[in-house]
C-alpha cells in the first residue's frame, strides 16, 4: 500500500491505497501552521497501517534537487509560517518510508499523463488557474525541474485593449498572467469571481485572452500535445470553449495544431494531484526521489 499526499495553501489531501484507481481510504485536512498540519497527517497515516512509500505533491516554491540538503523542503514562500519546511522529511522519517516529492502541479500533470487526458503524449501540460496560476510540463514521462521548478503563472502577456488601467495583483511582476487572471485578480478589479460575473460581463473575453496567450506561449515553447487546464478558476460556465476558441483564432495555424483540440479539462477531474501522488510514492519505492 502506497501513500499520497496533495499538500496545497488551503488544505491536504491524504491517501492511502494501491494506486489513484484503488484508493482504501481519503481524507483532508486544513493547511495551518506547519507543525499542526504535519502532526495531524502522520496521525492520520499512522492510523492506516504500514505503507511501503509516500508520493508528496506540494505547493511551492519547493526545492526538488536530490543533491540539495533543504531537498524536499518548500522554501521562500509568502505562505506564512512554511518557508523552509521540510515537509518531505518530517513525513518520510514519521511515516518511516521513502518518500517520492514533486510540485502539486508536476504531480497533477504525471497524474494526467499516466491516468488522465494526456495518456500517450510525449509533451504535456497541466496548468491550475485559481487562488495561483502554476503549471507543470511532463516530457518524456519526467516532469521539468531544472534550477528550481517551472514557474509558468508568471510569464508576461500583451494587455487586453480593455483591460489597461489595473496594475496586476502579483507582489513581484505586477501584471503577469498570475496578477492579471488569477481568483483574486479577478477579484481585485471587478469585486466577484468570474462565475459571479454575467456571461456578457467584459471580465470573461479579458480572462479568456490571457489565458489563450498563454496557451500560445506553451505552444510556441513546449510543443505540447495536451495542454490540461485545471483549478477553480477554470470551473466559470464557458470558459474552456472561450480560451480554446481565442487560442485557436491567436495561434492559427502557424504551429502545426489547431489549438482548440490540444486544450483540455483534466480527465481525472480533481483528482489529478493525488494520482500523481501515487505515481510518486510507486517511484520512489524504486529510489526515484
Ligand atoms: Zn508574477
């Protein structure tokens, strides 16, 4: 039996079972102080029996050099109180068991690329767009690490022609797609969440924009055949069609691919981050970290 963790801002969810497939048992929890959260998980997985490895995908920044002695560590992050955890220690050593660690977005996308919409595909991405916008790049079966880990929320965008006046929400870029398209971004300008907003709002053509120019850029980048759009942003009533539509009149047909038919909704729903949390433990039962 495997164990998973999909340790997110808000809250974790935890797991224990043969894989995303055979999940024996789940539950969640708040994410609070550190201490609190890592004591009520060992808790809960102590009270599961023995599992033989742990798959953590976690919020970031994270450190993910094996080499690296804060490796397993989420690090500067604004969350308060958790820069410079060592999440996948505290929980390896207590569980006692190796443990497989990656980001919530890595781990979202190895979820779909094994399980999900992205099944086959050599390149994919998985992109959440919520409270953060993040995204994940599987090539190959292995997820993009590099210096530290992808940060694909914060590329820069050309402005909306009526979008011109708000200064973006990100603390350190201002107006890069996470400060322009992110929840509280949204929110920021126009009071409400975009599904609060009525479909004739101007809110939904200015989101769906920048996240179409984003797909371009993953496209122009990646050469992706799957791009997997997931979080609760995505969940607004259109707007899937309306980033696909705009992505596919933006891009044409320059890249190879029309657009339209690489964007998708992740195809195991929210589960994607715990069926990566599985892959993870499975491989770090192989010395994988
Ligand atoms: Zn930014």
């Amino acid at each position: 039996m495997f164990g998973a963790v999909e340790a997110g801002g808000t809250k974790f969810v935890l797991a224990v079972g043969h894989g995303h497939d055979a999940i024996v048992a789940q539950t969640q929890i708040p994410t609070t102080t550190p201490a609190e959260t890592l004591a009520r998980a060992i808790g809960w997985f102590q009270q599961q029996g023995a599992v033989a490895a742990l798959g953590i995908a976690s919020f970031g920044p994270v450190d993910l050099d094996p080499a690296s002695p804060s490796w397993g560590h989420v690090t500067d992050t604004p969350k308060a109180g958790w820069s410079q955890t060592n999440v996948a220690a505290r929980l390896g050593d207590a569980i006692g068991c190796p443990v497989g660690f990656d980001t919530d977005v890595n781990g979202a996308a190895i979820g779909e690329y094994l399980h999900g919409a992205a099944r086959g595909c050599d390149v994919a991405i998985y992109v959440t767009v919520g409270t953060g916008i993040g995204g994940g790049a599987v090539i190959g079966g292995h997820t993009v690490k590099g210096v530290r880990h992808p940060e694909m929320g914060h590329v820069m965008l050309q402005r909306h022609p009526q979008d011109r006046d708000f200064a973006g929400a990100c603390p350190v870029h201002g107006d890069c797609l996470e400060g322009l398209a992110s929840g509280p971004a949204i929110k920021a300008r126009w009071g409400a969440s975009l599904s609060e907003l009525p479909a004739d709002h101007v809110a939904h053509d200015v989101i769906a924009d920048y996240l179409a120019q984003f797909c371009q850029t993953l496209i122009a980048l990646y050469s992706p055949q799957r791009i997997i759009m997931g979080g609760g942003v995505m969940q607004t009533s259109g707007l899937l069609d309306r980033v696909r539509d705009k992505a596919s009149a933006r891009a044409g047909r320059y890249f190879g691919v029309d657009a339209s038919t690489i964007i998708m909704p992740p195809g195991l729903g929210t589960g994607a981050g715990i069926a990566g949390a599985f892959a993870l433990a499975g491989r770090a039962l192989h010395g994988e970290r």
